[in-house]
C-alpha cells in the first residue's frame, strides 16, 4: 500500500524540487530556423522561404499577410506549423530598400518586428521562442526582406521545491522557477498521476510525466523517523519521461527525477537535494 501511495506523488516531487525539461538531445539548448525571402504583397498573400532550420521543407504555404497583423499561424511546406503572437513594429530605416530613392516624395518604408512563438507542431520549436526580423514595404505594398526571419529559442528547465498536500487528496507543487508555469501549480488530485499525468501550471501551461519507476531509498532523514519505530514512513527515489508539453520550452522528451518521503497519515515530502541525470 505504501509503494502504491508513493507512486502516486512521485512524479511531481523531487530531492529538495522537481527538475524537468532535460534535453533528450545532448547539445540542443538552443535553436532556430532562419528564413532569408519573403514574397508577395502586403493586401494579398506571401510566402516566406528559403529556411533553414526545424522541420519547415524551406518554406511556408502561401498565408494572408493581413491575417499575420494581430498574430496568426504558418503552415510549412513540410505540414508542421508555427504561430505567433501579433508582432511589435517599429521603424527602420529604408535606404537599402528596393526602389528607395534619397529625397523621393514616396520612397519604401522599412519595420523590424518581434513576436512571440506561442506554438508549433513538428519542427522542435521550444515555447515560448521569440520570432524577429525586418522588413521592407514597397508603395506598390510589395514586401521584401531587409534582415532575415528569425525564429529562435532557448531550453528551459522548471526547478520546484515545495509540495503541500496528501497521497490521497489533492496536490500544489509550489516554488518554481523556470518554464512559465507561473510560480505553481494548480491543485490535482495525486491518485491521477499513478500511472503517469498531466501537471497544469497557474500560467496556463502544462506538463506530462510518464508513470515513474520507482526505487526504495533510506528513510532516515525523513519527518518523524524514529530508528525502530513501528510506523516509520518511507522513502523512495524516482524517475519518470516528461512526455509533452505546453509553454515551458522543454525539451522533448525530457527526464524528472529524484525522492520523496510518505508519512503514514499519507503527508509528503521531499528527500535530500535535487539530482538531474
């Protein structure tokens, strides 16, 4: 019964924090898919190619330049997707834009956006990425690029070191940095997580854990051990596959891992220092 409770809670709660988001690819802490053409006309559709980078074929199905303005998503050629939050523009200037003629009455103007890569499908993007770049807008609404698309990220990784609740009631993991979970978690109920669930940050964001597999481990450090005691709790050490995720810019699949200690009322808590392998 006791190894039955521990492996309900064992996959939220670490050594001293839960630790997710270890790369599954050795070196990938960063990325980006660069982009050098953009086509088309800014009243009708452009495409943007010449990428490099993800999973993208190299260019985007045509898409509505309007329907970019307040945010809005790229198909690839390659059938993943990225869409992104309505950018921020800002002037620049156009003297190495095509058609810009020094002191003309109606020369091209020039903007450099940012966004943010609020989701993607297929091409390893971590989210939230940040999309920049500039551009150049013709009279005629022609659009070209001035400096190249730019869709790059970073891997996160969220440490938490709280946990308050019980085996058999509800759960909020609590005190964590990284990601974009914003600070904790919602409350769930422990028995969802025997075989593997999802963890529903405040942020709105998630993550899903595998089913741990499980390790029994010394419980001397534990609350309320007493060497002989009848009614010791336990410990054990765990690991288990974060499998998706949603907002945190994890990397897939990555890894949680470390211990925890159930009292006999079913109270948890965390064991020792968090270990990432």
């Amino acid at each position: 019964m006791r190894r039955i409770l521990l492996t309900m809670v064992a996959m939220l709660i670490p050594i001293g924090g839960l630790t997710l988001g270890l790369s599954g690819v050795a070196g990938a802490a960063t990325g980006k898919i660069v982009c050098t053409t953009i086509t088309g006309n800014a009243t009708g559709n452009i495409t943007v190619s010449g990428c490099t980078g993800g999973n993208t074929g190299g260019s985007s199905e045509p898409l509505s330049a309007t329907a970019l303005a307040t945010g809005g998503t790229v198909d690839w050629v390659s059938g993943s997707t990225t869409t992104s939050t309505a950018p921020v523009l800002k002037l620049v200037t156009a003297t190495k834009c095509p058609g810009y003629v020094k002191n003309a009455a109606s020369n091209p103007i020039a903007e450099s956006f940012k966004a943010s890569v609020t989701a993607d499908s297929g091409d390893s993007i971590l989210v939230p990425g940040t999309e920049t770049g500039e551009v150049c807008v013709g009279t005629d609404g022609t659009i070209s690029v001035l400096k190249d698309l730019e869709i790059s990220w970073k891997e996160s990784s969220i440490s938490c070191t709280a946990v308050s609740g019980n085996a058999t009631g509800n759960i909020t993991v609590s005190g964590c940095t990284g990601g974009d979970t914003g600070g904790s978690s919602a409350a769930l109920p422990a028995l969802t997580l025997a075989t593997g669930g999802t963890i529903p940050w405040t942020s709105g964001s998630s993550t899903t854990i595998s089913a741990p597999t499980l390790k029994a481990t010394s419980a001397t450090k534990c609350p309320g051990y007493v060497k002989g005691g009848s009614a010791n709790p336990s410990a054990e050490k765990f690991t288990a596959t974060v499998t998706t995720d949603t907002g945190d810019g994890l990397k897939i699949p990555g890894k949680a891992s470390g211990a925890v200690c159930l009292a006999s009322d079913g109270t948890i808590t965390a064991l020792g220092k968090l270990a990432v392998s």
